[in-house]
C-alpha cells in the first residue's frame, strides 16, 4: 500500500460536483490497488463478516439494509457476473478529527461510500479491491459538510441503486450548520448556500429547507439508528444465554422496542409458568430514531427508568425473583 504518497498536499481544489462526478465516471485520479477491505470489518462468526461502525462514515439516515446485500450476493452467485461491483470509497485522514462527536485518529482510513458494496465483496470472499482515495484535509478541506455532500452525491451502490434520500440530505445541511454555527456564532445559513443545496437536489424546496433549519439539532444527537441484523440478534441472545450471570434465567431473543409492552409480556409469563422458573431476562433494541433517542437520553415513551420500573412492578405482582432488562446500543 503506497501510504506516503496520500500524504502530500495537493494544490487542487475540487468541488463538491467535481469529486462526485469523477468517481461516477471513473476518472477521480487517487486509487488505492487492491487495497485490504477487511479493515472495514469485524468478524463475527467463522467466514462471516459484518461492518465494523468503528471504521465508516455513515452520511445515510439509516445504517446497513441486510436484505439489499442478501439480494446482490444471491445475483452474483447466480449469474457469475461481477461486473457490477464498483470500487468502494474511503477517506484518509491525516490528522485527528471529529466526525459526529467521534474522534478519528490521524493516518487512518475510514469507509465512506458503498458500504453495501463491500458487505457484498466479502461475502463473495473478496477481500481486497481497488479503492478511491479522498483526503479529508485537502480533497474535502477537513469539512464534514463535504463530507456528508460528497457521500449523498455518492448514491449508487450497485445496478440496484439506493437513491439519496431527504432524511439524509437533510443530516449533510445540518453539519453545514453546525460548520456556520462554529465559524460565526450563528446556525441561520445564506440564501446563496440554500440555493445550491436546492440545485443539486432538485427534490428540495423552500419550505423543506425551511423545516429543516428550524428543527436544526447538533451533533453527535444525529447518529443513525443501528439496524440489527438477525446474525448480530442471535450472537448477543447466545452471548447473554451463555453468561454464568443468567444461569437460572430464563433469557428471552432479542425484541424491538415497539413490542415491548404487548407480546413480549405474555410471552415472558408464559415461558416463566412453564418452567416454574422466577427469572427472566429481557433484551430491548431500537428500531426507530425516536426509540433510540428514549433509550440514549431516558426520555418520552422508550425511557429506560420508565420501562425497567413496568417491568419490576411486574415482578412485584406475580411475586417472581428477578426480571433484568439490557437495552442493546442503538448507535
């Protein structure tokens, strides 16, 4: 891997169009050959794989879709054709800096752009691909609201494309708030920047701009909701089920925090009757921003001191010895 050379500084500027455009059409200059994907990764079983969150940039509202990748993986196989495989791309970072309230070591790499194209790959046992380079500090001049733009510029992931979407243009408008909230003491952006936001997404209108900067919120409050998959379910079910903590526990699969009150419940004293057990431990994750916003921050409907409290009522009433409840991280 040639590391030095993403080092030195160039003398061009490109814009935002300009970078997004190169890459589409396969003329972006800095290329990493057969650069190792499984950086990017974490193991999770033998031979299978899952995105590290560590180690992306996620510039979409939502994280992986599971179904997408299962759907290219099985069309690949099927067809034997690769052809549609596109070069993932990543952002070096020369020196420290702060993504979403995150911190990102200098002389590191993260993955920004076709995420789902490398869970493909590697499931296809592909494991080092060419790469296009972005340097943080001289292709996106270290702004994270160039950042997010280059990435929702960035929107095709493979011939079934995922098309950018408001929710995430509107997290790129934000972070150039938070950039104008920092630099002037004042979140309010120009006319001229609303205009180009409103240009490159011709989807966009003055009301929804409108909307977005008075419901404007900072920071790290906007990370994604991380999707679950059935394999990660399954592992932390496994892991919790095997602790020597929860021995004499009846240990329930992870459910989504919208059935929390309703089937889990019965369910729970069901399985507790029949086997004259008293313990149980319940597994909560978010599916929703609003969920993953109750469980981070203990408020609203999804407040964990709100839920843990039902649920130790519940034991209360039925007499039982225990009922634990673990929230799994929702970002």
């Amino acid at each position: 891997m040639t590391t030095n050379k993403l080092k030195l500084v160039q003398k061009n500027l490109f814009t935002i169009e300009e970078i997004v455009s190169s890459i589409k059409d396969g003329t972006w200059s800095s290329v990493e050959k057969d650069f190792d994907l499984l950086q990017f990764m974490k193991q999770t079983l033998p031979n299978q794989y899952m995105i590290d969150d560590k180690k992306r940039l996620q510039v979409r509202h939502k994280t992986i879709d599971n179904d997408f990748v299962n759907r290219q993986v099985n069309k690949v196989r099927s067809t034997d054709d690769k052809s549609c495989l596109e070069r993932p791309v990543i952002v070096f970072f020369p020196e420290e800096a702060i993504y979403e309230g995150d911190k990102i070591p200098g002389d590191s790499y993260m993955l920004l752009d076709r995420n789902h194209g490398v869970m493909i790959m590697v499931e296809l046992n592909i494991h080092n691909y060419d790469c296009y380079v972005l340097n943080f500090k001289v292709d996106l001049e270290s702004s994270v609201s160039k950042l997010r733009a280059v990435g929702n510029g960035l929107n095709q992931t493979f011939k079934e494309s995922r098309s950018v979407e408001n929710a995430d243009i509107k997290l790129e408008y934000w972070s150039k708030m938070d950039e104008t909230m920092i630099s002037t003491g004042d979140a309010k952006l120009s006319e001229e920047v609303k205009k180009d936001f409103m240009k490159r997404y011709p989807q966009l209108n003055s009301a929804t701009i409108g909307n977005w900067q008075s419901s404007h919120e900072f920071g790290e409050r906007r990370k994604p909701t991380k999707e679950w998959s059935g394999q990660e379910l399954d592992q932390q079910f496994k892991k919790y089920d095997n602790m020597p903590a929860y021995e004499d526990y009846e240990v329930f699969t992870p459910v989504g925090m919208k059935n929390w009150d309703g089937e889990l419940m019965g369910r729970m004293m069901l399985r507790l009757m029949k086997e004259a057990s008293k313990k149980a431990l319940v597994i909560l994750y978010a599916t929703t921003t609003t969920q993953a916003r109750g469980i981070n921050e203990d408020t609203g409907m999804y407040s964990t001191t709100k839920i843990k409290k039902i649920f130790e009522n519940l034991k209360e009433y039925y007499n039982l010895e225990a009922i634990d409840v673990i929230f799994l991280r929702s970002k």
